[in-house]
C-alpha cells in the first residue's frame, strides 16, 4: 500500500514537472521523444526502486499531473499573454 501511495506520488511531481517543458508546435517531433524518454527513466526508477507492481500506478499519475500542468500553464497563456 505505501509503495503505490509512493509510486503515485513520484507519478504525480515527475509528471507535474514535465509539464514545465515548452511544447511548441515547430518542435513536436523532438518534444514527443523528450517526454517519452523522460517518462520511460521515471517508469524505470520507479520498476528499480519499487517494483514492477508499483509501475503502473506511476504510470497512471504522470501522464494525468502532465496534462493537468499543460492544461493550467495554456489557461495562464491565454489569461495573461505568453511571456516568451
């Protein structure tokens, strides 16, 4: 039980924290091999760390803390202007 608590919890901050990558409409390409590598090593220490039982609950929690990320920073984007 704690170890997924755990596992989610990893999912949840590596997830949130890929969602600080710029994704730009001109860089799909080598945004889409960042964020799978990068998903792939955090789904790897996760396997190495916790078990491959705990895999899927980090799994489940980075892609929905990266989407929920993305979701807010295109909500800031929209409200007050891109800073870039």
């Amino acid at each position: 039980m704690i170890v997924s608590l755990g596992a989610i919890g990893f999912g949840l901050v590596w997830g949130w924290l890929l969602g600080f990558y710029d994704v730009r409409p001109e860089k799909a390409p080598v945004v889409v091999v960042s964020l799978t590598g990068a998903f792939a090593a955090g789904a790897g220490a996760t396997a190495w760390l916790a078990g491959f039982s705990a895999t899927p609950h980090f799994a489940i929690a980075a892609p929905i803390a990266l989407f929920v990320h993305s979701q807010w920073r295109s909500e800031l984007r929209k409200r007050y202007g891109n800073s870039n």
